[in-house]
C-alpha cells in the first residue's frame, strides 16, 4: 500500500454537474418554493451518496469528536446507512476534516446547487424521476405511489433510513435525491428569500436562525420530496432523520 493510498481512500465518488441556468422553485409547492426563478450555478461536483456511518467513523477516530445520537443504535448503525442524528455544526466539520484529509476543497451543498444536481438537468419536473400520477395532500407534497420499488423502500424505511445507493441514480448518477434523510445545505433559511435571490450563485440570507436542508425522510408519512421542496431547523439540532452529503468547487488547473 501506497503512502497516498488512505487519503485517496477517503475521496467519496463525485458527480460533475455541469454550469447551467435551472428553474429554481415549484409553481405549484408551497409559498416558500415561490417565485420560479431563473438561477445560474457555476461548475460543481456533489457525493453520489449520502455520507455513511463508515464514512463518518474516520472522521471520529482522527478528531475525537463525540459520536451523535442513535451512533450504536441497531436501527441507524449498519455502516452504509447514512449517518444520521449530526448537527449542521458536525457535518460542516467533516467536510472541514475531509477537505484538510484530501487537499480537496469540500463543503455542504447550497440549496441552490442541490436543486440544480437533484432535478438532473430535466427542468420543473417534481420529482428527479420526473412528474408521476400523484395522490396531492392538503400541504403540497406528494406521494409517489406508482414507483415500482416504492412499497418495498417504504418496508425498508419503517425504524430507519436504508443503506445508500440501493434505488436507481438520478439522471446524473446521484443516489437518495429526494429521500431516505434530510441532508443539510450551507445556507441560511429564509421563507422569502425567493423574491430577492442573486440569479448567479445565490448563497442564501446573510445570517438567520435555521438553515436550510432538502430532501425526504424515512420517518415522514411522506417519504419522497419534490425536488424544490425546501425544509430547515435549528443548526444546533440532531434529529434521527437529518444527514448530509458533501460537495466541492471544481478545480481548474491551467
């Protein structure tokens, strides 16, 4: 084994999202989802899968930073389940951890670049897989109940979130878009901060109480989430359905 080997081991397998304007929001979601926004999102890449419990047993080991909540539980330690139960605080260390790890430069998603790689280059589409035959609740979200494996997943979803990557990828190869946990954002929340979004990169507000998370949840009746649904709690808190997945600038070498 090379001196370079267990560095390189530590490198998650990344998908390269191309620059491009989206369509950011849903028209017909919730208020928070609203305006539909042209955004422009420079070149990134983004973890193919959520950050895993072996994943993130590294970055205990070297940091001896205290395991999270639910770390030994037999529902939430198989060590490709994500991890779960870590504070926004927590996964902006590891990425802090891994980047120092790796000479990499990475960090959290901003919602903005995880609509852009969740939607999978397909514009307004409700769902990475596209739009399906819904059944719509009073709140905006939707079921969808004619995916194949959906029953199955649901079984596999009933005392905690299943071992990454077991569905199909996204168009751009990325696993668990829209399910399985809820995966923190860098950004700042705000409910309106649609209406005075920067078109080029937008960063979120400059300061808040909550931050910003995307995605679905095991422990959630519903199960998928649209792909601009947007969701935030305090960045303090460690709930048993949060995770998170790592992205990074695309380095240029001239």
């Amino acid at each position: 084994m090379t001196a370079s080997a267990p560095t390189l081991a530590l490198v998650p397998a990344m998908a390269l999202i191309p620059a491009s304007w989206f369509e950011m929001g849903c028209a017909t979601g919730q208020d928070n989802e609203r305006p539909v926004h042209g955004v422009w999102v420079d070149a990134f890449q983004i973890a193919l899968r959520q950050v895993t419990n072996a994943d993130y047993a590294g970055f205990l080991a070297e940091t001896s930073t205290p395991a999270p909540p639910f770390w030994t539980d037999p529902n939430f330690c198989d060590p490709q389940q994500p991890v779960v139960a870590v504070s926004w605080f927590d996964s902006v260390a590891y990425c802090e951890w891994l980047a120092a790890r790796t000479g990499q430069p990475f960090r959290l998603p901003t919602e903005a670049e995880w609509e852009r790689a969740a939607r999978g280059g397909v514009e307004q589409k409700l769902y990475p897989w596209g739009d399906v035959e819904q059944k719509l609740y009073p709140w905006g979200d939707t079921l969808p109940q004619d995916l194949p494996d959906y029953a199955a997943r649901c079984l596999r979803w009933a005392t905690g979130p299943e071992r990454v990557g077991l569905a199909a990828p996204n168009p751009f190869g990325i696993f668990n878009l829209c399910d399985n946990v809820h995966e923190w954002c860098s950004d700042w929340f705000a409910a309106d901060y649609y209406a005075q979004s920067p078109e080029r990169n937008p960063p979120g507000p400059e300061q808040g109480e909550r931050r910003s998370s995307r995605g679905g949840s095991w422990r959630h009746h519903i199960k998928m989430s649209r792909c601009a649904a947007r969701s935030s709690i305090p960045p303090q808190f460690q709930y048993a359905d949060y995770g998170f997945r790592v992205a990074a600038d695309v380095v240029r070498v001239y």
